[in-house]
C-alpha cells in the first residue's frame, strides 16, 4: 500500500543540511553536514546499476525467499546482501533497502563526518553526537511515542523496520513494526523482514525475540502489535 511519506516534514530541523535523492524505486532521504546531492546521486546509481546487472545473470536473487549461496565473484553490495540474508534466514532482496542506504551513507562519509540515509524506513546513521530515532506506526496505542536513542559508540550503525500492515514491503507477518539494530544496515533490514516475518499475533512477540538474539550481529529489536510491545538488546534506548 502507498503511503505518502509525510514523516519526513519532521526531519527537515537543525544546522545539517536535507534533500532527497531519488532514482527508479528508491527515495532517500538524507541529512548530511554538507550538501552531497550528486555525489548520492552518483552512489545510488552506482549500487542500483550493481544489484540490476547481477540480477539479470542471476535472476533467482530478485525473486528466491530463502538465503543464496555467497558469490565471492559479486559486486561488494551484492556479497553484503547474500551474506546478511543468510545470517537472517530471508532471501537477498529483504536486505536491498538496508544495503542501499548504507553504500550511499558510506560513500558520502568520504565527504563529511555526519551522515543519515533513510530509504524507506531503513537508516543508515554515522554521527558523532546521539541521534533519536522514531518507530513509525499507525498503532493507536503507540503512535508517537516510540524513539531509540543511538549513542555514537554504536555508530555507523543501521536502524531498520519491517510492517505487516504498512508499505510495500513482502511480509508474512502481521506486526505493526518490527525495527531491528545493527552495525550492518542490511543485516537490519533482512533480520527485521525475518522477525517479522514470525509475528503474526501477540504472543509470538517472545519467539521473535529469542530469535533476534540468535542472529549475530543484531544488538537490539522493538515489537509492536496491537496492544502489546516488546524490546530487547544492549544497543535498545526507548526514550
């Protein structure tokens, strides 16, 4: 389902200078300490064109729900795609949106030293001071009162949702949101897809959890479904 991305009113705030990049499906949004447009420009169609060419060889990686075998042989964003679905039981396009914002996010860290890349609710954040993240929900219950807080010790990190009931996203799932933290944006995204994946009413808010705990590199995870939440990791600050 389309939603018009209105979130993003909030961010346009502070000294850091915001634009959008967009090219094909992907619309980012982003906060740099300098304007970097083109150079976004140039790294999205540089991955864009990576992932497309790959996927006309291999054409299983667009399309397979389950991990694929590692291709050393790859573009540097496709291995990082294949490896962060298998550590997360999904198959290699539940980490696209992740692995995006966070090639275009390290490439303009070669310009500046404050970087947020947000693609469609998956971020990708080097700060050197803490940042506040929303958890975007139409839960009534929940709505606007979600935030984590990011320390920049745990930066570069990626923070990444999966919903049930919002986007366009494949879910079998029927949370709310499922936002999930890592130090990979693309192990975020693929391990946010596969824990929402399990969460089709209240009570498998505990599974999900224990199961986010077994995916190494994942150091925190928020569930919302209807009335109930749940939260685990080192790396979850709610505010």
């Amino acid at each position: 389902m389309f939603r018009e991305r209105d979130y993003r009113r909030d961010l346009y705030t502070g000294a850091m200078e915001v634009y959008e990049v967009k090219e094909g499906e992907s619309d980012l949004f982003i906060r740099t300490s300098a304007r970097l447009c083109d150079e976004a420009l140039k790294a999205l169609r540089e991955a864009r064109a990576q992932i497309g060419a790959y996927i006309r060889e291999n054409p299983l990686f667009q399309t397979s729900l389950t991990p694929l075998p590692s291709d050393p042989e790859a573009p540097d964003i496709v291995q990082d795609m294949l490896a962060s679905s298998a550590m997360a039981g999904v198959g290699p396009m539940a980490a696209v949106a992740g692995a995006l914002a966070a090639h275009v996010g390290s490439s303009l860290l070669r310009f500046c030293d404050e970087v947020i890349v947000e693609n469609g609710g998956d971020i990708f954040m080097c700060s050197p001071s803490a940042q506040t993240v929303g958890i975007f929900t139409d839960n009534a219950h929940f709505a606007a009162k979600l935030k984590l807080k990011i320390s920049p010790e745990d930066m570069p990190c990626g923070v990444c949702t999966s919903s049930g009931v919002i986007g366009p996203s494949l879910s079998f799932g029927k949370a709310d949101a499922v936002t999930v933290i890592s130090s990979s944006a693309s192990l975020a995204d693929a391990a946010a897809t596969a824990l929402g994946n399990i969460v089709k009413t209240e009570d498998d808010i505990e599974k999900a959890l224990e199961r986010a705990q077994a995916i190494e590199g994942v150091t925190g995870t928020v569930i919302v479904i209807n009335r109930r939440m749940g939260a685990w990791g080192p790396a979850v600050e709610l505010t």
